[in-house]
C-alpha cells in the first residue's frame, strides 16, 4: 500500500478535539499566558482527566497528588503540559492498538522528548521545539500500526522490531516509505507547528548543512539513544553504532550522550 492510499483511509488520520487544535495555536505565541494554557485544556474534561492521571504516574508523581490542571501546568511547565496533553490525545486515538504496545511507545517518546530537550540545550537550540519534536517523532508509526496491522507485525518479528535501529529503514524498503512521513502527514492535519513537523519529517535523515534541520537532527540522535536504552544495548555497542556524522555537526561527543540516563521514574 502506498502512503497516499494509506492516508486516504478513513480512519488513518484520526481527527484532533477542538482543546487540542486550540492548544496548538499557542505554541507559536511567545507571549502565551499560563492562564491561556489551563484555558484550553479545561475545555475539554476527558483531556483534564488524562493530563491529571499522567501527571500522577510514576512516571511524573512528585511526592504530593496534583489536583487541578492549573496545578499539573505548575509543576510541569507549560511546554511540557502542552506536549504532553498532545501525545495523549494522538495515542488515545489508537485504542485497538495493544496496551503493551501503547506503553513501550510512550515510555521510548518520553525518553526521547527528554533527552532532546537536554541535547538542545547544550548547543542553545530551541529547547521547546526539540522536546515536542522527540516526543512526537515516532507518530506515524501507530498509524502504520493501524493501517498496515499485516506488514507492520511481519517487521515486528523480524530484526526490525519496533525500537530497532534499522526500523525506518526497514519500512522505506518494504513499503517505500517510513513512520517519519506519515507521522508528518498526521501533524499537518492536527495543525502543529511547522518547525514540528519539519522535525518529525527529517528526522531519519536531517540536513546536517541547514540550520533549519538543527532540532531534527538534535531528535535523530535523542531517538538513538533512546532505542539503545530500550533494546538495553552495552556502552561498546553504543560506541560502535553511534551517529557520528550527527554527533559531529552538532558538536556532541559520544561519551555525553551515551552517559546520560533518564530520571529514576522512567
């Protein structure tokens, strides 16, 4: 199936609440209040409970119950809580999809959010953009996932799982194309961002030479080590597999990214 006809179905590019649409406008204001924030995300209760349930999580908890979205936005940050309130919304929306699939893929984007975020601010990048850039990145693959259930499952039991190293590669060569261009698709439909989109679509295979690519490329190498940690591969492997062009346009050395390790809750 071509991607054309992948997105052409009905229920490949679910549709975004009003809430989300909302909250995405307010990425692209500088000026964007707290209170615009809790505002649009109180518009919407089953957002409100989803984003209180995760800031609740071991995965967030901070030793005291958050209670009210205001609270979550508090504690959060505001960037976070509006990636965080979207990447729920995207992976709700893929409730055939396995709950242990679901999981595997929300702990990967987590991680990988957090570390483009930490990557970003070492080469003063946009901390922002780099942080809901990685915890998206991968989107289009749940899409995929519904869509192609056959072709999807037949890479999963092969060297091509999920997290592996070799998975969009493996997609562009059965399919012709990877979870990186639909997962683009997607985020144009849901209006995010354009510098967003720009980094789920590239990446896979960034511009090293257009400053424009700087977060995606920040996000190929957060994605990178984010999958090394899932697939528990050793620091030699790390070594050995790392992204050299990469880690050199953006001045990062090996030993800084295959040192760091998420927060304990992860």
């Amino acid at each position: 199936m071509d991607i054309n006809t992948l997105l052409a179905q009905p229920n490949a590019l679910p549709s975004a609440p009003q809430a989300v649409l909302d909250l995405m406008k307010t990425f692209d204001e500088e000026d964007a209040h707290f209170d615009d924030i809790v505002e649009c995300i109180e518009a919407d209760p089953v957002i409100v409970a989803k984003l209180l349930r995760l800031a609740n999580s071991p995965m967030f908890y901070r030793g005291r119950p958050v209670e009210s979205t205001g609270e979550a936005v508090r504690l959060l940050g505001q960037t976070k809580v509006r990636s965080l309130v979207i990447g729920l919304i995207a992976r709700d929306n893929f409730p055939a999809l396995p709950e242990s699939i679901l999981n595997q893929f929300w702990s990967f984007s987590a991680t990988c959010a957090d570390l483009s975020r930490y990557l970003a601010g070492q080469i003063s990048s946009d901390e922002d953009a780099a942080y809901t850039g990685g915890l998206l990145h991968m989107i289009g693959e749940l899409v995929m996932r519904v869509g192609l259930p056959r072709q999807m499952a037949s890479l999963d039991t092969s060297k091509s799982g999920l997290l592996s190293l070799q998975r969009g590669a493996a997609e562009v060569q059965l399919l012709g194309y990877s979870y990186a261009e639909v997962g683009a698709a997607l985020g144009k439909q849901w209006q995010l961002p354009e510098r967003i989109v720009r980094i789920i679509s590239n990446h896979r295979s960034p511009n090293l030479e257009d400053m424009a690519d700087v977060n995606a490329a920040v996000v190929h190498m957060a994605s990178w080590r984010a999958r090394a940690l899932e697939l528990e591969m050793s620091e030699d492997d790390q070594i050995r597999l790392y992204p050299v062009a990469t880690g050199k346009a953006l001045g990062i050395e090996p030993a800084k990214i295959v040192q760091w390790t998420p927060a304990p809750s992860r």
